[in-house]
C-alpha cells in the first residue's frame, strides 16, 4: 500500500533530487492561530494551486518548522485538503504531494 508520508531518508532523498522536471517546493502547515484553521486550510491549498501552475511536481506538506506561538494543520487533513483542491482545480495529474512530519 502506498503511504503518503515518507520515512525520513525517503524524504531526504527526495530533497536531495534536482531535477528540472520535477521541481519541488516545501509548503508549511504552521499557522497563526489568529488566523484561524479554516483560512489556513486555505491558504495551503492556494499555495499548493500557485505552485502546481507556477511548475512544481512535488508538493511537500511539512508540519516541522513550529515556532512557539503557531498551531499545525493536521498534516492528513492538509494532505486530503490539496488532494481534492487540486482535483477541483483539473491540477492534480501534475502533481504529487507527500507529508513531511515532525519526528519521521
């Protein structure tokens, strides 16, 4: 069964890949809590759309840079979130996305 969460030397490999076809791009799951977790669903989502038409392949949902006074998008709910974002916008044949978790 496929996962979308990788292992940490999966992921280390990942970010160590450079190639032009498949760019990447890391997108924080932190947020202000004044933000409020709906609008920070949201804003992932966005990013993960701007990123897909600006050439991005490889969506990395990270909840690992926390500063003191931020909450995380629960990385499943993000994950689940961009997946149908994408699906919705006709942009999710062009990309793939993983989760990037604290400790894995």
């Amino acid at each position: 069964m496929q996962s979308p969460v990788l292992s940490a030397p999966k992921m280390d490999r990942l970010k160590a890949f450079d190639h032009p076809a498949y760019r990447r791009i890391q997108i924080e799951l932190a947020f202000d809590p004044a933000v409020g977790l709906k609008q920070a669903v949201e804003s992932v989502c966005d990013q993960a759309v701007q990123a897909v038409r600006d050439g991005h392949v490889l969506l990395i949902l990270s909840d690992r840079a926390v500063a003191r006074d931020q909450w995380v998008v629960s990385a499943t709910m993000a994950t689940g979130a961009v997946h149908h974002r994408l699906i919705r916008e006709g942009l999710r044949c062009a990309a793939n996305h993983h989760r990037h978790r604290r400790g894995a």
